[in-house]
C-alpha cells in the first residue's frame, strides 16, 4: 500500500493500482499558486473513490470544482452530502455513509466509526485572533468565519479504518475520538491530524494511548490559511514518540511513503 499527503487533510491510499483519496482541498487563498493547485487537482482526479471525514470547508470545498467533469463516486455522512448538493454536486454521485458502514472499495476494506472534531480552545484563539497578521487582513478573518457557517460539520466526523495488503491504516478527520466507540487497536499506520488546539502534544496523547498504533504520520499540521495561521512544530513530539518506540513522522507534501 502506497500514501501520498497532500497539504491540510488530504491523503491518498493505492493499492494495486486502486486509489481513495480522503478530503482534497486546495489550501488557501483561492489565487495562491494555481501551477501547484491545478497539479493537486490532476493527483485528485486520478483517484478512484473520495471519502469525507467531515464537512468543514477544509475538507470538501474543492470538491464541486474538482469533480464537475467526473463520475466518481463520493462517500460521506449526511451533513457534508446535503452541502456538497447545496454546491452542485449530483445526488448520483453522492454515497451517504453513516459510523457502522463497511465499504469494499477496489481491494481496500473500508470500515466507518463515529469520530469527534477538536475543540478549539483559548491557546488556538490566543494564537490566530492576537498576532499581528490577522489584524492586517481582518477581512479573510471574516471570510474564514462565514465559512465555517456555510460549511458545517454538525457533529459527524468520522474515523475510518482501511485495510490492504494485510496492513491497516487509521485515518483521524479531527483530534477526537468519542468515548463510546470500542475501537481496534494495534494499527500498523495511524494518520493523526496535528492542529486544533492550543496543545496538540498534550491532546493527542489520551488518543494513542487508546489506539496503540504501531507507527504514527502526522497531518494537518501545515500552515493552512495564511497569513492567519502558521505551522505547527511537530519535531520534538516526533522524537518524543519514536523514543517511546512509535515511529512519528511529519508528512511531505507529494512523497510516496510505503506502509
């Protein structure tokens, strides 16, 4: 099984030719590099399914502009989808999908748990709304927050197990599990978003704790909206981790990993 990360929440799983990419986005702002925006969007077309982790703006903007041209199939919970047909997006094209699902995908098992989105905390709120950035250009302030609003996530992130190739691969929408939910453990790959909070270190910990992945990828650390946010230091918790005996890494935009 092969994964390629590309910026935000954006992950792309092949296995034997088959490819699912999870969330494509095209960053922030719109204008910004259209020579690299239009290479992500040849890399998400390629792919053979799209899966949803949740709905926010971050995860299923682009999808609409993306896929206007296309058949593939779309596979989400019910909020994303009812905004995705809001978007222009064609019901025939939409696969609504609830926590419980299993899903045979090329020679992926997909299987759907109920997740949990971060909460966003004073340390997020310190950091974006108090530096200097985000009162020159209060503007795309505003315009994130009307996102948000435009796209809603409702309670319905999801986490998905995918299993290839006799390896499994656990994919994290959000910094969040539900409490409820009896998830396998022992996972030989865990792709862990890393923003959201004031301290992501200190938020993921109870995670893997829970999850015991064998090895961890970290995404969604990257600078995401600028000149409003910044990327998140990932170095010390990565050496931290692999000194606990969990090999952490931070993803590179384009690199084909092997798992």
């Amino acid at each position: 099984m092969k994964l390629k990360w590309y910026k935000t929440a954006a992950v792309m799983l092949e296995s034997e030719g088959y490819r699912l990419v999870f969330d494509p986005f095209l960053g922030m702002p719109l204008k910004a590099d259209p020579v690299l925006r239009e290479s992500m969007s040849g890399a998400f077309r390629s792919a053979d399914a799209v899966l949803v982790t949740h709905g926010h703006f971050d995860h299923i903007r682009d999808i609409p502009r993306i896929y206007q041209n296309s058949n593939i199939e779309i596979y989400a919970t019910k909020t994303p989808c009812k905004t995705l047909r809001s978007r222009g997006v064609e019901m025939k094209k939409l696969r609504c999908i609830a926590p419980g699902a299993e899903l045979t995908l090329g020679g992926f098992t997909v299987r759907v748990y109920q997740g949990r989105h971060c909460k966003f905390d004073f340390g997020v709120a310190r950091k974006t709304i108090f530096k200097s950035d985000t009162l020159l250009h209060l503007d795309r302030l505003i315009k994130l927050w009307k996102l948000n609003k435009r796209y809603p996530e409702n309670g319905e992130t999801l986490f998905y197990e995918i299993e290839a190739e006799g390896k499994r691969v656990q994919l994290m929408g959000s910094m969040g599990l539900d409490m409820t939910v009896d998830y396998p453990t022992g996972a030989d790959v865990l792709i862990l978003p890393f923003q959201g909070t004031g301290n992501p270190s200190a938020t993921v910990a109870p995670i893997i704790e829970r999850l015991q992945p064998k090895a961890i990828y970290l995404d969604h650390y990257d600078d995401t909206f600028p000149p409003l946010s910044s990327q998140v230091p990932t170095v010390g918790f990565m050496r931290k981790m692999t000194a606990r005996g969990v090999p952490t890494a931070a993803l590179r935009y384009g690199r084909s990993y092997t798992i």
